[in-house]
C-alpha cells in the first residue's frame, strides 16, 4: 500500500515536470496521436484500395487496429517505460536504481510520465468506438468480456516482448536496437489479418514473434474467422491469457537478468 | 590535407558500424525480414485484385521492397554514436563543434556523406539481391535506370537538407524530440515510405506536391517502376532540383542564425 502511495507521488511529479515544458508536452500529445493516426490512414488506404482484405470485411478488419492500438495505449501508460529502457542502461542510471530501496523494474517504470500516451489512447478509443458503431456484431456480455480481456492481454503481451529485450539490453545494451524495429512490426503487420500473408510468414508472426495474440487472433475469435487463422481455435481463443502468462514469464526473465547484470562497463 | 580531413570526417559511422558486427547482424537480419514481409503483404493484398492505383501487382511490390531498402541510407544507429546534435545541445557539447579547424556545417555535411556511401552500398547489394531473386522488377529501360539514378541521388540531396533541419531545430528549442517525431513522422508518411503515395485520396497526393518530402524518395522510386513515365520525369527532377536549391539557402542561412545560440559552459 505505500509502495503504491509512493508510486501516485512520483507519478504526479512526473507529470508536473511533463508541464514545466508546455509546447513539448502538447507536442508530445501530438505525436502519441499522430502516430497512431498512420495506422488508422495506412489501413483506411489499404481497406480502400483492397476490398475485402483476406476474406474480412471493413468493420471486422477495423477490430483488429482498434483492439491492438488501444492495447498498445494501455501499455504506453502503465508498462510502456521498458520500450526504450536500453538508454537508461546505457547511461547507467540502472545502477543508481539498484541502490535505492524500491523494486528496480518500478523505478524504470516511474522514470517520467508517458505524455504521449494520452494521445495514443485519445485516438485509439476514438477507432474503437468507430469499429464497434461499425460493427455487425452482437455485443453481449460475453463478447464485451472477451473483448476487453483481449486488450488487456494485448497490453500484457506487448510488454512481455519489450521486457525480454530490455532483458537483453541489460546484457547487452545495444540490443535496444531491436526495441524499434519490434514496434515497428507490430505497428504495421499486428493491424491486419495476417492469412493476407503465405501460410510461413503468418506462421513466423504467429509461433516465431507472437504478433498474432495482440489482436489478429482475439479479432478473428469475435468476428467468427477464428478456425481460419491456421492455428488451433482453441490456441486462438486463449490469446488474452497467453498475454498474462507471457507477461509473467518475462518478469521472471527480468529477475534472473537482473540478478546477472554487470553494469555497463562489466 | 583538406582531402584527408573529409575522409577522417566522413568515414566516422561507417567505421563505427564497421566495428559492431553484432549491429551489422542486426541490420541484415532485419532487412531480410523486412523485405519478405513487405514483399510477402504487397502480394496478398493483391492476390484478389487486378491493378489499383496506376498499379500493377510487380509495380507495387517493386516500390514497396525498394522503399524499404532506401530506408537504409539515412537509419544508421546515430544515437549509439553520441553524436547527433540533440545529444550535443542536450549535454552541452555543441560547443566543440565550433572549436575545431573544420567548420560544424562541413562536418555534418562529412558525416551525412558518409552515412548515406555506407547505407548505399547496404541499400546496392540489398537490391542486386532482390533483383536476382526477381522480389523487384528490373527497370523499363537503360534511360530509366539513367533518370532514377539521377532523380535518387537529387532524392538524397533533399532528405539531407531536410534531416539537416531537424537539427537545426535543435538549436531553437530546448526539448524537441517531439517535434523532431512529428518531423519524421511526416518525412515517412508523405515521402511514401509507409505505402506509395498514389494509394492515397487525390487531395493528399496533391498535399504532398506542395511539400518537399515525395522529392525524397516517391519521385525515384515512382520513376523506376513506371509510374512516372520519362517524358514527365523531367519536370519531376526539376520540382526535386528546386527542393535542393531552396533547402539548401534555407539550411545555411539557419547554419549562420544557430552559431550565435551557441554557448559554452553557461556563458
């Protein structure tokens, strides 16, 4: 409980300092839509020009970006800190944070309030009102349900990925390298359905970097395309779950690293 | 001497990635993939659709692959090096940019030069290799391989200048990555990185004519698959001429404002 009092405290301190510069904080609001912003126009493109992208149709193929974007916001604002965490490796703040009396993973996490994340979640609750006004479906409480463990896994699932580099960059700090490029991926390939691509390159998004349990396969259970994702239904349907037990995993992952972190200079 | 003193100069990043092989791993690495990806997107979207957009299937791939290879000339890890200008205003050691004998707008101009030789010669041997396992088509002819190389490389004095404002900027404003986002951001969407601009509505394809970034990169890659063809080409490199001569005044005349912002230690 007074973890959690002190973590509210950093965390408004944090965001006062986020004002003390008001243009970059409006600027950074900006951005966080911005970019999300390039998804919604590179899918409202591709929707536009391709009719029918892999056998879905516009509303359902919209449930895809809604549910990866407003997971991605969720992990921007309360895990986001660990996509990037390779700067402060590098720049050996780690150190500092291992003298101080409070879990290591939280300072990293408490290090400045995510601005952008505002912006993120703006636009991304914004899609998904769209997509679910769009949406044929029958919203019961049980696909609402599923909907929003599906985000939440999404967001658990994300930050396990970007804790497992962070892991790696504890060892090797440039491996913050790969914290880009996995943003990228799943910004472009985690908004559409991934049977779009040959069975190998779906597979390799799927069992080799599981950007298919984001939103691809949590969307195709909720349209009714889950038996043609080419993975089990079943495998599909535990999507929101595979999130936390991957999240849960990496922190465990976080914890041996860790436990054989060197500092940067060995 | 003054050969010699470029050569040092430019040679820095190439010689630092040079140096890294597990980031020249990871470059690779993340080339191939993306390449299959994309290449492996552009034809499912359309496995059901004949040409859209003035695009024939191999066109839309061809700009796609080449798309993601010419990102390659200017993405070099520059942070790692702890040289970028943000990281010189941001720890105060602009300052000995304007101590040495070589001017700072001649180093930066070194550096960059060197950057994109050493991101060329990634974005050649990715494309060889491509063309080889016909992910690209070839260009149309000689005469349009002759006018792409020449719209590339006006591309290229475009993009430099316009990176070159971005820091530039720097000197202006105490904390701009997000400016700096919002810059790169528009460099990406409106230069045609994300998708070929002639996916877009008409009113954003005649936007971006207003704007320096489709001279970057959509004008060269528009020309080698045919999109353009050659007896508009030339009109398109003397808009892309035009960017290069106009950002190139703007950046000096900024290059001679910023010297008078920078301080040392504080006074």
């Amino acid at each position: 409980m007074n973890g959690m009092r002190i973590a509210w405290r950093v965390t408004r301190l944090n965001f006062r300092a986020q004002l003390e510069y008001r243009t970059e904080f409006l600027l950074m609001i900006a951005i966080g839509a911005i970019w999300q912003v390039s998804v919604i126009v590179f899918a409202t493109v591709l929707l536009t020009r391709f009719t029918g992208m892999g056998g879905w149709d516009s509303s359902e193929v919209l449930l895809i970006p809604a549910t990866r974007m407003l997971a991605h916001g969720l992990f921007v604002l309360l895990l986001g800190r660990v996509h990037g965490a390779g700067r402060q490796i590098q720049e050996g703040r780690i150190d500092i944070y291992l003298t101080r009396p409070m879990p290591v993973h939280r300072q990293l996490q408490l290090a400045f309030f995510p601005t952008n994340a505002i912006g993120d979640l703006t636009v991304a609750v914004g899609l998904m009102v769209g997509a679910l006004s769009r949406s044929r479906l029958d919203w019961t409480p049980g696909r609402i349900s599923y909907l929003i463990a599906a985000v939440i896994g999404g967001m658990l699932l994300e930050a396990a990925l970007f804790t497992a580099i962070t892991c790696a960059a504890l060892r090797f700090p440039a491996a913050d390298y790969w914290s880009r490029w996995l943003e990228e991926l799943l910004g472009t390939f985690g908004s559409y359905p991934l049977n779009v691509l040959p069975k190998a390159v779906g597979g390799l998004l799927t069992y080799g970097l599981p950007l298919a349990f984001v939103a691809y396969f949590p969307a195709a259970v909720l349209t009714g395309h889950g038996h043609d994702t080419g993975a089990p239904y079943w495998l599909a349907a535990l999507s929101p779950l595979l999130g936390v037990a991957a999240y849960l995993g990496s922190r465990v992952l976080w914890r041996w690293s860790l436990r054989h972190y060197a500092g940067v200079n060995g | 001497m003054a050969v010699l003193h470029a050569w040092r100069a430019a040679r820095v990043t190439p010689l630092g990635e040079l140096h890294a092989p597990p980031r020249m791993t990871a470059v690779l690495v993340r080339l191939v993939v993306q390449v299959v990806l994309v290449a492996s997107l552009w034809h499912g979207l359309y496995s059901r659709t004949g040409t859209t957009a003035g695009l024939a299937e191999g066109q839309a791939v061809s700009y796609a692959v080449l798309a993601v290879l010419a990102s390659r000339l200017r993405e070099l890890d520059q942070y790692a090096g702890r040289d970028t200008v943000l990281q010189h205003m941001h720890f105060g050691t602009i300052v000995y940019w304007y101590l040495r004998p070589l001017p700072p707008q001649r180093y930066h101009a070194l550096r960059a030069l060197g950057e994109q030789l050493y991101g060329f010669a990634w974005a050649l041997g990715g494309y060889l290799v491509c063309l080889a396992a016909g992910v690209v088509d070839p260009p149309g002819s000689a005469a349009v391989a002759g006018v792409f190389a020449l719209s590339l490389l006006l591309g290229q004095w475009v993009l430099y200048h316009v990176m070159l404002m971005l820091d530039q900027l720097c000197f202006w404003t105490v904390r701009n990555n997000a400016a700096m986002l919002i810059l790169i951001f528009a460099q990406n969407l409106l230069s045609g990185v994300y998708a070929p601009l002639w996916f877009f509505p008409d009113w954003f394809i005649t936007l971006s004519g207003f704007l320096p970034f489709q001279a970057t990169l959509s004008v060269p890659l528009s020309i080698y698959i045919g999109r353009i063809p050659l007896s508009d080409a030339w009109e398109q490199l003397a808009v892309q001429a035009f960017w290069g001569v106009a950002l190139t005044l703007f950046t000096r005349f900024l290059w001679r404002r910023a010297a008078r912002r920078v301080i040392s230690q504080g006074g």
